[in-house]
C-alpha cells in the first residue's frame, strides 16, 4: 500500500472532481460544491480555506479540505472517488490530512456528517473523531471532532 499525498487543487483535479460529481449519492452529499469552478475559486479567494486532491501512485483516490474556523479549530470535508468506495480509503486520505502544516497548529478538527451517511461516520471514527454536543438547531447531523492537543 503506497502513502496517500495531498496535493492541492489544480485545474486537472477539477475536472476529475466533475467527472466524480456525476455520482448521484455524491452530488446528494456534497451538492452544495457545485458549480465545482465557483467552489474552487471562492476558496482560493479565503486565506483560511485549503483544498486538496489525495493522491495514491499518481491516481486521485480523493479530495480533502480545511477550513479555519479560528487559529484553534478548523472543519473539514472529505470525498472518495466514487469507484474506490469501501477500500479504506478515506481513513488514509484522513490520517494524511491530519499532517499537514495547515492542521498541525491547530487544537482540532471537526466534521458535520449527515446521521444516515454511516460510511463516513465509522470512517472519521476510526480516525479518532469522537461525538461531540451540536447546536440546538441542527438536525440530522452529527458533529465528531478530532483532538490534536
């Protein structure tokens, strides 16, 4: 098994990214990116917004990214290429992100993930994230954080 490298998004990778994007469980999850250029150039617009495409033997395998919240905490988002589903992928693209400098000077990381999305909720669990408490108004979500101190 090779190591999975991040690197961040190019025009190349939007187009994989769109080409994944066609994927309805994933349009349904992450719909929210689309139009993937508008999305990508909203964050090259944020100094505290990064976004990465994750890499194994050259292949994309997956998209990772971060966003600042504060100089303690940042959220994050994460995405498998569809075709790879299941294959541990995700945990790999995770551990990966949890070294980059962007998050090693930070206290944590969290992720919001829908209650019914159980593959990415048992994959940020085996990661280390743990359930932590949620604002009143959100519904249908559950909120893992990641302690890095």
């Amino acid at each position: 098994m090779s190591d999975i490298i991040l690197r961040q998004v190019d025009d190349q990778a939007i187009a994989t990214l769109e080409q994944w994007f066609q994927d309805i469980k994933l349009r349904c999850r992450l719909g929210g990116m689309l139009p993937l250029r508008d999305w990508f150039g909203y964050i090259q617009a944020e100094p505290d917004h990064f976004a990465w495409i994750a890499y194994e033997d050259g292949q994309p395998v997956g998209y990772v990214d971060l966003e600042r919240e504060d100089k303690t905490t940042a959220s994050t988002i994460l995405l498998v290429n569809p075709a790879l589903r299941g294959h541990d992928y995700g945990k790999r693209i995770l551990h990966a992100l949890l070294t980059q400098p962007e998050v090693t000077t930070l206290e944590q990381v969290e992720a919001i993930i829908e209650t019914d999305n159980q593959a990415s909720l048992h994959c940020f669990r085996d990661v280390g994230f743990v359930d932590a408490p949620l604002e009143p108004h959100q519904d249908h979500v559950v909120r893992l954080v990641y302690k890095l101190r």
